[in-house]
C-alpha cells in the first residue's frame, strides 16, 4: 500500500505541554489515540519561542530541524537538517537560535517499535529496498516522483510494501525517511 499525505491532511493539535501546535502527519496503529495508547507518531511543529519540550514517559524521540537555523536543546546545538535522538522521560529546554523554525518528529516506544530516520539527497532516481515495516517519505526540498504520486515539499507518503521503490527526483531534492518496525511479542 502507498498512500499520499499532503500537508493540508495532517490533523493540528495542541502540544501537550499547552505552549504551541503540532501538526500530527500519522499515528500508529491505526486504532491509537494520542497520548495515551499509541505506539509511534509523527508530526510536525512551528516553534516560535524558547520553552520546554513536552514530556512522554517511557517513549524515545527523533528531532529534525526542517526550516529555520535550529535550536539549542539543554545548550547542544541542533542545526538544519541533522536528527537529535532523545528521551522522553528526560527535562528538553529549547532555545530559538536564530527566530522561529519549523521540526519535524517522531514520539515512540521503544519497546514496540525501532524507529529510523535519516535526511538523504536525490538529484536522480534512486531504487530503495524496503523491509517489512512502515516506511514515511517526507519532502524537505524540491519534488519527488513515487508511483503515480507528485510529492511536494512538506508533504509525505506512506509506504507499506516490501521491496523495491523508484523514487525519482525531479529536481535536486532532500527528503526525510522514517521507517518504523513492529518488534516481535515475545512468547514463553
């Protein structure tokens, strides 16, 4: 299955600290209510001032910076374009480095999925081989070509296919991809 998400779909809420809107892009599984019983989400926030992250006990986070210069998180500097993992158990103040920015993230508990995300370049197409899992693709920059799908800049696709994918670039674009595994129930 490959499902196109365009910007205007993702549902806003507030944060749940109260202090800021997020744009939530997907939340698994599909009968997950956010915050309590969910597994995994991805959204997308503006951040317009300094403040604390919302906390999410027991659950592991990915941060992109995807427009604006960055932040400082406890005084470590996340810039453009580079992934920040952290805790969710553990006290994140931000800092605006240089006016708003706009992120794109993450929420997860570790111990029902593994998460990654990485930012990759394309200026042609590309092949990816997929493993069984959820994979999102996020465009950062340019367009991409997926299927009979166009994909603007901020808008995502979902993918749940095993095997290979063309992704084309239709001109020099970055994109972000997220791919989350279901780990296995152990058994006694």
């Amino acid at each position: 299955m490959i499902a196109y998400l365009p910007k205007s779909s993702y549902q806003k809420m507030p944060w749940k600290n109260g202090q800021g809107m997020t744009a939530q892009i997907a939340l698994g599984p599909d009968d997950a209510v956010f915050p309590k019983e969910f597994s995994w989400r991805i959204s997308s926030a503006e951040v317009n001032g300094d403040g604390p992250f919302s906390r999410f006990e027991g659950c592991e986070r990915l941060l992109i910076v995807t427009k604006g210069a960055g932040l400082l998180l406890n005084g470590d500097k996340l810039g453009h374009g580079e992934v920040f993992a952290f805790s969710g158990d553990i006290d994140i103040n931000a800092e605006l480095i240089q006016g708003p920015i706009v992120d794109l993230g993450v929420i997860y508990r570790p111990d029902k999925v593994r998460v990654e995300m990485k930012v990759l370049d394309l200026s042609k197409n590309s092949f990816l081989n997929f493993e069984t899992g959820i994979h999102f693709i996020y465009c950062l920059h340019g367009m991409l070509q997926l299927s009979d799908f166009i994909i603007h800049a901020e808008d995502t696709v979902r993918i749940e296919k095993r095997g290979p994918i063309n992704l084309g670039g239709l001109n020099h674009s970055v994109y972000i991809l997220i791919s989350i595994f279901q780990k296995s129930k152990a058994s006694c």
